[in-house]
C-alpha cells in the first residue's frame, strides 16, 4: 500500500511541476516592456503547405530594449513571417525592409501594464485551478485505496501530506505572478 501512496505522491507533484513551468512559459509570451524572442513561440508560419514554428523558418534577435530583428533563411519568407505575425494578434506590427522583419515594441501605457498584469493574475489563476485539481485526483486516489483497506490514519497523513505539497505549489505560483507584476509595472 505505501508503494501505492508513494506513487499517486510522485504523480501528483510531477503534474504540479508540469503546471508551474506551464506558467513560466505563458508569462514570458507576455511582454514587459523589454524585447524577447520568446515572444514569439507559439506563432506558426506556412512554410511550403505545412505550418512551421517561426523559430526554424528564421533566425530572432533582439536588436535593442525595444526592437527584435527577425531574419528568415529565404528571403521568399519574409511576406508569410509578416502574415503570421499579424494573424497572431500580438499587438506589434512588422516593418519588412525586403531583407529582414523588424518588430518595434512600443512603451507601455499605465492602462495596458494593467491590462498585461490582469492577463498574468489569470494565468495564475489558470495554474491554481490546474493544481487544485491534480490535488482532488489525488485526494480520490488515496480514498479509493482506503476503501480498499488502507488504514485510516494512514490515508489521513497522505492527504495532508498531499496539501502541504499543493500549498508549496500555489506559492510558488504567486512568486512567479508578484515577480512578473513587478517587471511589467517596473517603467
């Protein structure tokens, strides 16, 4: 039976890991003020028929604090890297100069760092119910066993052991989001 506890244990926090490194990516597609190729993960390019992350059809740097320079391997890709940025919606409109894509990041206003705060608390909070719920499968796991003849005391400890570890978990989620606010509030 504690090879069974153990496991639903190990489970549980590789999900929870899974979560909060889910989160670390989301926020940094959100932007700070600061130019980051990462920014850009999650656009898909059409390269030749088939979708391509905009990462392997160019190369991306970051030219100053507020400017990343995006060059593709063949200049014919420059019109559909335009294209699918301005699909993706991301609030930045390219300038291609016929050699190489140029994303100029304009400074925030107090109202859109605001906006950009909001968009991370509700990542957070996507990440909070995503380890809440790892936390319930477990909690049902543990009671499953007990039914099956597990020691109450015994099930009571992994439960509480199991909110200890979903309290270790949501804390690190609210360091990432105060660390986040931070650096978007930071003019």
């Amino acid at each position: 039976m504690s090879e069974e506890l153990s496991t639903i244990r190990s489970g549980a926090e590789d999900h929870m890991k899974k979560a909060i490194s889910h989160l670390e990516t989301e926020l940094i597609k959100i932007r700070a003020g600061k130019a980051n190729p990462q920014m850009l993960d999650g656009i898909v390019v059409d390269y030749y028929g088939s979708p391509m992350p905009i990462n392997q059809v160019a190369n991306i740097s970051v030219m100053d604090a507020r400017t990343l320079s995006i060059q593709p391997w063949e200049k014919n890709m420059l019109q559909p890297i335009e294209r699918a940025i301005i699909a993706a919606n991301i609030g930045i409109n390219p300038q291609n100069d016929g050699v190489l894509i140029r994303l100029f990041l304009p400074p925030l206003t107090e109202e859109r760092r605001k906006e950009l705060v909001k968009k991370c608390q509700g990542e957070g909070e996507h990440s909070k119910v995503a380890i809440r719920n790892i936390r319930r499968d477990a909690i049902e796991h543990i009671k499953k066993l007990q039914k099956n003849g597990l020691s109450e005391d015994v099930a009571k400890d992994a439960e509480d052991d199991v909110q200890q570890m979903t309290d270790k978990f949501i804390a690190f989620v609210e360091k990432h989001l105060s660390a986040k606010e931070k650096e978007i509030m930071a003019v």
